[in-house]
C-alpha cells in the first residue's frame, strides 16, 4: 500500500511519534530532525520545485497532514489533515556565491539544519540551494523528526521525487512475534543500557555546540561484494569499517570496554508499512577494537546484529517493552538512547532508495542522508543514498580534532577489506567494481 492510498483522515501518532514529541517540548531549542540532501543535474527554479511538490501533495495528501489535539489535556495527539498547507512556506530558495564548492554547500546545510521545524503546521521543508550558471543544483530536504524515521523518510522522498511504485511497499518489516523468550532477552539487553561506553581520545573534549558536515560514496554493489565475501550483511560491512576508520583516527578511551554505537532498528509490523510515523528501537552495538583479521571483526559484529534481521523476533521484544513505558517517561527513554555516557557515537543504516529520482524533471544523481546532532552529541554516522551510490553522512562537534578525515578513513578502510578478502582467497579482483 502507498502512501495515496492510505487513509487521509486523523492517524494517532505512534508510541515512539509521542515519545519524541515529548522530548522536542521539553527540548524546544533542540532541532530534532531528519534530513538529505539530493544534488540533481541542470536547473531548477523555486516556482518549478513548488508546481512539482503541489502535484505530488495531491497524489499523496498525507504529505500534508500535521500533529493535532483533540479535546481534553489527556487527548492522544493525531496526523491530520492540514486544511491551510501552503506549499510556499514549505519550498524556499537559497542562493549561493557564484563558484561555490562543497564547502559551502556542507556549511549552507548544516546552518539550515540547525533551526527548528515548526510542529503547527505539516513538519517538513525543502530547499532549494544553487549558485549562478552551475550546471546542478541541490535540494535539501528536512522533517521533524517527530513525524518519520528512517524507513518512513525514504518513502517521503519517493513520493515527491520518485516513480508512483517507488512507494508501493516499505521495506525493513519485522515479522517476529512477542514470546516469553523475546521478551526476557530483550529485556537483559535493555538493561545493559546501564553499563557505560568506552570512548575515544578525539571525543573527550568539550562540546562546542556546533557541528560541520562531510560525507563521501562508494558504490552499492561494492558494499554486498564485501558483504558476501565476508558472509555478512551490508549493515554488517558499514559498522566494520566504521569500527576500523574509528581505530585508525583515534586512540580508545575506557580500559576494557567496548565502544557502544547506537543503532536505530525497524519494528515496524506488516500493518504499518504504509505510515508516516516512527516505529523503531534503538540498539547498543559494541565495536570489535584492537588487533584482529577481518573475519574475526565480523564475526564480533554479527553474534549483535543477527538477532535483529528479517523474521528474527527481538525488535517486536524490544518494542513491546517500550511501548510498556508511561506515556510522561517516552522523553526519558529517548534522552537515554543519545547519552554519550552510553553511546559515543550515534549511527544510522537507512538502505538505498530505489532509483530514479527526478526534481522537476532534472535526475537526480546522489543522495546524500544528512545527520542531525542534538545537543552534547559529538558525532552522528549515516548510511543511505540512492540506486547503485551509497553515501556515508558524518556530522561532528567543531572541537572534535581531525573531523574532516573520517569519511575518508571509512572509505579507505572498504579498501582495505577488500585487499584482505582477495588476499585470503574470499574473493577475486573481477568482483569488486
């Protein structure tokens, strides 16, 4: 089902929709938001990108609706319909000097991503970023994230940029069910939240409240070649070499510990496929660190992530006690999930989107999952992008040192996996594109 043909009438928001409303109150200069950015080729001006967002909203009218209340204090809010959605305070244009390169436009987008998103009207923006005589433009899109998580995200950008059956299905379902053993498993692994992080020397410096963004791509087909010479899934390949760019940049911080990344997992059921709504839980995934091959890098990765594939029940677990919490402690739970006392790194893995985008008829050649950090966050990883790219978003702390090579050291340690699978005899070099 897609979103035009879902019910356009009131929707309660979910358990983790309200939970993370709960926080952006409490946390109102706190910009808790989704973002990616699209370069396209050629041009596109304002008026062509709002007559193009307009048709779109009437074949898919739930990129019109809003949070609402009903009567009393204790009212469940709702997404309904906005009867006064004006699509030109959701498209604007910004300008950029003539020959700006991709600095300007990280520093462009991580300004715009700092200001708040409205929660009285339909809670997303596009901008429209180019410079005099270029030959592309970029289009930055933003949403709260009380309204969409990763999966719901991909299906946004699909309605509005897409083909009709880009948005005909979601993926990331969990088929699993709750049982005794779901449910004590998953509770023995919510109450390992209490044990703290180890960190890294690059991370331990004060927080300067603002962040700069680099990112960089690889192919996708690069990262299942690894992920099939390694016996692993692509997931399993972005954190592996997360963990050895991490080595490579910075020197560990908290005797024996492992360094915890969160990870976002989809719980969505079969019945939610089509909802513009949140319904994931988030993860502790410990880092393999210090000597080690590959495999054995792996193997630690994939005994934490396994569990929470595709028909395994340990995200419905998980769900079933979150959704367990009192509706005034939702905020607490997610104030957890973003302590650095518990996760030093905040992370990721939206999957690809399928292929082809088009901003008023111009293609869309990459896409690029643009990370968001709150307060006190220091650095935020995102996997995402779009047909065969994948793109890697790092958004960092200003005082973080040597920020601006971590994109790079992820790339380079793809490579390195790949030399040591043909190496060993996992793979040969006619696979790896």
């Amino acid at each position: 089902m897609c979103p035009r043909a879902a019910d356009a009438g009131p929707r309660p928001l979910s358990r983790m929709d309200r939970a993370l409303l709960g926080y952006q109150r409490e946390n109102r200069a706190t910009p808790l938001s989704v973002a990616y950015l699209l370069r396209a080729e050629g041009r596109c001006s304002v008026g062509a990108l709002r007559q193009a967002v307009l048709e779109r909203a009437a074949l898919f009218p739930l990129l019109a609706h809003r949070v609402t209340h009903g009567a009393g204090q204790a009212s469940w809010p709702d997404w309904a319909p906005d009867p006064w959605f004006d699509v030109i305070t959701h498209v604007r244009e910004h300008r950029l000097p003539a020959g700006a390169d991709a600095a300007d436009v990280r520093a462009l987008v991580a300004r715009r991503c700092q200001t708040q998103i409205p929660l009285d009207a339909p809670p997303w923006e596009l901008c429209l970023l180019h410079a005099p005589g270029a030959a592309e433009f970029y289009v930055l899109f933003r949403a709260s994230h009380v309204w969409l998580d990763g999966t719901a995200l991909h299906r946004v950008l699909t309605a509005l940029f897409g083909a009709e059956t880009a948005v005909a299905s979601a993926g990331w379902l969990r088929e699993g069910r709750v049982t005794p053993r779901s449910l004590a498993l998953a509770g023995g692994r919510l109450a390992g939240w209490m044990t703290p992080t180890a960190s890294l020397e690059a991370l331990a410096r004060p927080v300067a409240g603002e962040h700069d963004l680099y990112w960089a791509s690889t192919s996708v087909e690069r990262l299942r070649a690894l992920g099939r010479a390694y016996g692993a899934t692509v997931n399993d390949v972005f954190l592996v070499a997360l963990a050895g760019a991490f080595e490579a940049w910075s020197r560990p911080v908290g005797g024996a510990r492992r360094l915890k990344i969160l990870m976002p997992v989809s719980a969505r059921r079969p019945d939610e496929s089509d909802h513009l709504s949140n319904f994931v839980v988030g993860t502790r995934v410990g880092l393999p660190c210090g000597p080690g091959s590959p495999s054995r890098r792996f193997g630690v990765v994939r005994r934490q992530t396994s569990r929470y594939r595709r028909g395994t029940d340990a995200g419905a677990g998980e769900r079933w006690w979150f959704e367990r919490v009192p509706t005034r402690y939702g905020r607490v739970a997610v104030a957890m999930g973003m302590d650095p006392r518990r996760v030093a790194v905040s992370t990721s893995n939206l999957g690809v989107m399928p292929a082809p985008l088009t901003i008023a008829g111009s293609p869309v050649k990459e896409a690029v999952p643009v990370p968001v950090p709150v307060p006190g966050q220091r650095m935020f990883v995102i996997l995402g992008g779009v047909g065969p790219t994948a793109s890697l978003g790092v958004a960092i702390d200003r005082n973080v040192p040597r920020g601006a090579t971590l994109a790079n050291r992820w790339l380079a340690e793809l490579d390195n996996l790949a030399r040591t699978a043909v190496a060993s005899g996992r793979s040969t070099p006619t696979l790896w594109p």
